[in-house]
C-alpha cells in the first residue's frame, strides 16, 4: 500500500474516473468505511447541489462535515504520516471578482456552498493542529462521458445534451448568456493527481479550471450542432431559488495550476462532442 491512493468517494463521477486513470495507484475505500490505508489520501465525499434545503436540511451539513470529520479523525489515529487531499468547489467563491484566484474572498451563497467553504476552514485548522500535510483542489465545472447523477441541479450541460439527444424543449436560464469555466473529466483528473505529486502544493489551495471563460450558449450551439437537434430551445428567467444561490458568471484563475506544468489534452469542442455521441 505504500504507492497507493485512498480514494474516499471512489464512486462518485470524478472518484470514478480518477480510479480508471489511475487503476494501479487508486486504493477504493468502501462507503461507510472511515479508515485511510495508505499515506495519501483523495477526499470527493460531498454533497453536489444547493437544493436539499428542500428536502433535508441537514444532508449537507451531516455529510460535508460531519463524515469529513470523522474521516480526518481516522487520519490521526492511524499513526500513516497521512497526506489529505481535499477536493473542493468553484461554488465556494460565490459572487466574487473574475477570474477567481485561490486569493479572492469567498462568499459562498446556498447550503452546499456554504458548507464546501466551511469543510475547506475544517480541514486546514485540523491538519494545522495535528500536523498534517493538507490541500485544498478548487475545481471547475468537470464534464464528460455519462454522469450518472447529472441533472438540472447538478452538471446541467450534460443534462441539457442528453435532452437533446431526445429532441426534447430546453429552457436556457439567461438564455444561456453567462460565463463558466469546463473541464473535461480526464484532464481534471490528470489535474488533482499533478498537484498530489508536487511538494509545493502542499497546505495551499489550488484552483483546477481552464482558465479561459466560455459562454454557456456556445457550448450549447454546439452540442445542437453535433447532436443533429430538433428541440426548441426556449429562454427563460432562472426561478428566484436560482438568484439566491447561484452565481450567473464564474471563471477560475489557473495560473498556480500551470505553474505545475499542467496542460489539457481534451479540447472543449472535442470534449462537447464525446459527450454527445456517448
């Protein structure tokens, strides 16, 4: 176990894929099971959208950091020089300035982000106090191949492509004209396991975006182009829930990133067009 990775959240969209890229080095630690077996340890256990306030107020809080917690008290008492990799989200920066640096002030708006925030506060005080090398991995929309639990909540490009696979309506918040930042599941992956590699990384948060702003409407033009679509595409304006958490322009600062030497290999129009034949 001594060059293995223990994967809290193996089976989650990116836990999964980062385990198929890096089968040899990828250690799945079971759900429920709280215990690292190895020194590095990669952390996705999260929730993944803002509206279980609807349903169970707590979802967020018992599983972003009550699990967290435990998990990092598992860390200490095995006794493995542990390293924690902590995967986090653009959402924690909220209305900021752009292109967001890990610098920026956060201002986190929903439960999910908010609690994203706070696990990141969670893990550098407890690897601070007990001397655990720690970082904190920021990432950017992530998309591709079939995300299983893609909706309109949750990785909604995919949702929108697999609707117009059907030739379904679509209804564009904005009508689409709002700023993201995508990357495709692999280099993603390819991201998070440079920065576990690299010394300088360590107690630092770093940012995992492409760096280049791309209006949400152009990926959406073509996908249409590459589906061969007959939906009606409608716009709409996003409900008030919409407005109170969700930020409509966000772009990631990646220069700390490839500072490391990180380089995509997927393209975006390539990437949008292996989402729409998959």
């Amino acid at each position: 176990m001594e060059n293995k990775i223990s994967i809290f959240g193996s089976t989650g969209f990116i836990g999964s894929r980062f385990c198929n890229l890096f089968p040899e080095e990828s250690f799945r630690i079971l759900r429920g099971d709280m215990s690292p077996k190895s020194r590095q340890i990669l952390y996705f256990i999260s929730t993944v959208h803002n509206y279980n306030v609807f349903t169970n107020p707590h979802l967020d809080i018992d599983t972003n950091l009550t699990v967290l917690i435990d998990v990092l008290e598992s860390c200490r008492r095995s006794k493995k020089d542990c390293e924690f990799n902590f995967i986090s989200s653009w959402f924690v920066y909220g209305d900021t300035n752009l292109p967001a640096k890990e610098t920026s002030p956060c201002y986190p708006k929903g439960f999910y982000s908010i609690t994203k925030k706070c696990a990141e506060g969670i893990v550098e005080s407890y690897c601070k106090t007990f001397n655990i090398p720690f970082r904190i991995i920021r990432l950017c929309n992530v998309y591709g191949y079939h995300d299983e639990r893609a909706s309109k909540k949750k990785n909604a490009l995919q949702y929108i492509v697999e609707k117009l696979k059907k030739d379904e309506p679509v209804d564009l918040y904005h009508g689409g004209e709002f700023i993201r930042d995508y990357m495709h599941v692999d280099d993603a992956c390819r991201a998070i396991k440079l920065i576990m590699d690299n010394a300088s990384s360590v107690n630092e948060i770093t940012n995992v975006g492409s760096g280049h702003p791309v209006i949400f409407k152009d990926l959406i033009d073509m996908a249409v182009k590459f589906t061969g679509s007959t939906s009606q595409i409608s716009h709409v304006p996003p409900p008030d829930f919409h407005k109170i958490v969700q930020v409509k322009d966000m772009y990631l600062d990646n220069r700390k990133l490839t500072s490391l030497g990180f380089k995509s290999q997927v393209d975006l129009e390539s990437g949008i067009r292996q989402l729409c034949q998959t």
